[in-house]
C-alpha cells in the first residue's frame, strides 16, 4: 500500500507539471515565436508570463520558449533550453504531444527533468511554431516527501530506483546509507539479484523478500511510475519485522494485525489527505490561472500600442486604452466599426513577412499615418476571432525617406 502511495505521489507530480506546460503553451497559442526573439516588447511580455508560472513553485527551475531550430526566443531561471534536442516531428506523432526528458544532472550537481510541448499557429493548419521547455527539480521537494515513512520505523526505507545501462540507479536520497552522495552517483549492479530494486525490474510490482544495499534481509514491496521508467520500492528489515514474533508468538500476532489494521488506517487517511490537498491544488491552480488570464489582459490594455480583437464578421470587438488616444474614437464607437473602416481610402496592404502587413490607417479626425499590423487568430468556442497589434511607423518612414533622400 505505501509503494502504491507514493508511486500515485510521483504520478500526481509528473501529471501536475505536464499539465502545467501544455497550459502555458496554450497561452502562447498564435504568438509568432521567430519573431519574439526580435521583438523586445513581445519578449519582456512572455518573460513576464513564465516568471508568473515560476513564482511561488520551489522545484521549477527554469521555463523556456524555443524555435524548432532550438534557438531560445525567451527563458526564464535557471534553464540552458538550447541542450534539449527538439525533433518537433516526432513531438507532433506522439499522441500526447509531449516528451518527458528523464532526470539528469545539469550545472554540476543540480538534477532537472524537461517538460516538452509544442507552440501551435493558431491557425487552421495547426502548424507548430516551436516548444515551450519547462524544467523541473525533483529533488527540492518531490523526492523529500516520497522517502518519508508514515510510522516511526529505523528499519525501513522507501527508494527511487531507475535503471542505467548494467546499473540500478537511486533517484532518491538512501538514507540509510549514512551519508549522503551526490545526486545519481549511487549505482547498484543489476546481476546482484536478491537486491529489491532489481527484483523490482524483473518481476514487476509486488511483494517478495531479499537483501538490501547494506546486505540486510528485507521485505519489500515495489510499483512502477507512470510516464517515466521509475520504481519505488518500499522495504523493513526482517529482523525488525520478526523480533516480537520471536519472543511471543500470540503478542506478536496481536501485534501483526495490530500494525496491518494501523497501516490501513494511516493509508486510509494518507489517501484522503492527498485527496483532499489535490482538490484544494486544484482549486488554488484553477485561481493561478485566471490571474494569470487578468494579468495579461491587463498587459494588453496598457501596452503602448493599438491592440483590437476582430470578430469572426470583421468588426472590431475590443480594443486597448492605446488605440483610443492613437485613432480619436472613444472604446464605444470602436465597437460599431467594421476593422476595414479604419484604413485609409485607396490603400494597398503591402504583406513584409507572413503575418505582417503594412498599410495606412486614418484617424476620426481625417488624418493619415502609416502603420504595421500583425495578427493572429484566437478560437473561442469554435469561432475564429483575429488580435491584431498595430504599430504607427510614421517615424520610421520618414527616418526611410530621409536616408533616401
């Protein structure tokens, strides 16, 4: 029941920063990721999200927007996102669009798993546009719980074993070891049989007898981890699981199910405890988020640019504070226009790259200015709304015809 526990634990973490990744990539949905690294407004405002995400979670280390050529366009903390081999076709195959990079050490002795996800356009062709890397630290906080035994026991251990090549690697803190070692530098042979964590790979989960890293017989009980190739592995020596059965056999098997029915009842209320703390996670994440949505809305408003939300017909469904002192019209009359009011008459767009256009806008009051428009498209329920960010270029145009002239 405790391997269980802990393995559903280990579970639980992997499946909360999965989900994580996958929710800020879809935050980015739409965003032109080859053109972040050149935009210094766009970049800060993508930093500014992951140090959101960052903020408040201890064992994230590092969060990272990545083109498919594994340039880095934005990171935050500590991350080196250009050391994670991005093959976006085989991230795009898997039906879970996601790639788990195993626990590995990075800087020196500091041990970081990657969290992979693909950015998408946004538009109809879904084609991805980069990966959103987040790394996490599985030895700040999710390893320190796993290794803690729910009774007072000197005899028991619970590991985190994987395997290496022809070694069994500990994961984990071995505290029973009496000292501690660097991270992933304790190995075990795997031709040494009778060791827990090498039944555990050979036989599966369940629960069986051997010895020990110390050459102590134990019992054991092991359970796999899904979406990585972990074991936990839970073991109490012999000797201090039989001692009383030794001195009295009928206080010991008092004893026996004395301890069967209190281990029952501390899983019992280990497993409500962690259910009831995931539903109180998921309800703290569920307000992370929408803060996180309010946040950037509030970016938006207040950037220094004109920003409009187009509706499906073309019509101008929102807009920032920037774009009412840009155009004249107050944020009521934007919403009686049609988008294409706004340019000026006889005006060509001229496309510059894909999704950047160039055309000349006119004012409430009559006036002209040359602008940059990029956009991208947002589906909200099945309709196709357009955010479009307009940039006044007057300046450099006449810096342009300057130089020419």
């Amino acid at each position: 029941g405790i391997a269980h526990l802990k393995a559903e634990q280990i579970d639980k973490w992997i499946f909360d920063r999965a989900l994580d990744a996958r929710t800020l990539a879809q935050a980015l949905r739409g965003l032109p990721v080859e053109s972040v690294a050149k935009d210094r407004e766009m970049r800060q405002i993508v930093r500014v999200l992951f140090g959101e995400s960052l903020a408040g979670n201890a064992d994230r280390i590092g969060i990272a927007l990545v083109t498919p050529d594994g340039t880095v366009a934005a990171a935050v903390g500590e991350i080196a996102a250009a050391s994670v081999p991005l093959d976006m076709d085989a991230l795009l195959k898997d039906d879970k669009g996601l790639k788990i990079v195993d626990a590995h050490l990075r800087s020196g002795s500091m041990l970081a798993m990657e969290f992979v996800v693909p950015v998408f356009s946004g538009d109809k062709e879904q084609k991805a546009t980069g990966a959103l890397v987040l790394a996490a630290d599985p030895g700040r906080d999710l390893f320190k719980q796993i290794v803690k035994w729910p009774v007072d026991s000197p005899g028991s251990e619970i590991i985190v074993v994987r395997r290496d090549g022809g070694s069994l690697q500990l994961l984990s803190p071995a505290l029973m070891l009496g000292r501690e070692p660097p991270a992933l530098s304790f190995r075990l042979p795997l031709t040494q049989g009778d060791l827990p964590g090498v039944q555990a790979f050979r036989k599966g989960d369940g629960s069986r007898e051997g010895r020990d890293y110390r050459g102590k017989r134990v019992f054991s009980a092991s359970a796999h981890v899904t979406g990585v190739p972990w074991y936990v592995v839970a073991k109490t020596d012999v000797d201090e699981a039989m001692a009383s059965w030794r001195q009295k056999t009928m206080i010991a098997a008092a004893a026996i199910a004395a301890t069967i029915l209190s281990a029952a009842f501390i899983v019992l209320i280990l497993w409500r405890g962690q259910r009831n703390t995931y539903r109180a996670y998921r309800l703290s994440r569920d307000r992370e988020r929408s803060a996180m949505a309010a946040h950037f809305e509030s970016l938006v408003r207040l950037a220094r640019d004109p920003v409009f939300l187009i509706d499906p017909e073309g019509r101008i469904a929102d807009c920032n504070e920037a774009a009412v002192a840009a155009y004249g019209y107050s944020a009521d009359e934007f919403r009686s226009l049609a988008i294409a009011a706004l340019e000026a008459p006889g005006t060509d767009r001229q496309s510059v790259e894909v999704g950047l256009v160039e055309t000349v806008h006119r004012r409430k009051d009559g006036t002209t200015f040359p602008v940059e428009i990029s956009s991208r498209a947002i589906d909200v329920d099945g309709r196709l709304f357009h955010q479009s960010f307009v940039r006044d270029i007057s300046l450099r145009r006449r810096l342009e015809g300057d130089l020419q002239r």
